[in-house]
C-alpha cells in the first residue's frame, strides 16, 4: 500500500501507543509507533518522550473513528 504516512494520535506512553495500534492493525490499518525523546538543557536537563501513531494518508479517517471510538 503505497502513501504518506502521517500521525494520527500522541500518547502518554509506549504501551498506551501499542495498545491503540493493535487496535488499528485488528481492524486491517497498518499503523507504526514513533517515539520522540526530548531533551532541554536550560536552565535544568529535563528529559521528556513523546509517543506517536503513524498511518498511511489514505486510512487516517476510518483510523480516527476508531480510536475515538475506544480510546475517548
């Protein structure tokens, strides 16, 4: 399946993102998990990770649907 991927949700945490693309993949969307982490040094180091959904460009309406269906 040919495409742009692009995100469809953020998550608090991997398993959270991994729950929701299980979700997707059930229902035959192909879904990757990317995770981001953050670091800024000033004036402390804090060090924060984001977790992101991807799916192809031309899933990501019945994708929505389904994850605020479960996840809302």
């Amino acid at each position: 399946m040919k495409g742009h991927k692009v995100f469809v949700g953020e998550f608090e945490d991997e398993l959270y993102a991994e729950i929701a693309r299980r979700e997707l993949i059930s229902a035959g969307i192909r879904a990757n998990i990317i995770k981001e982490r953050i670091v800024e040094t000033s004036p402390v180091m804090q060090c924060t990770e984001r977790v992101k959904l991807t799916v192809i460009d031309s899933q990501l309406e019945e994708a929505r649907k389904i994850l605020t269906t479960r996840f809302i």
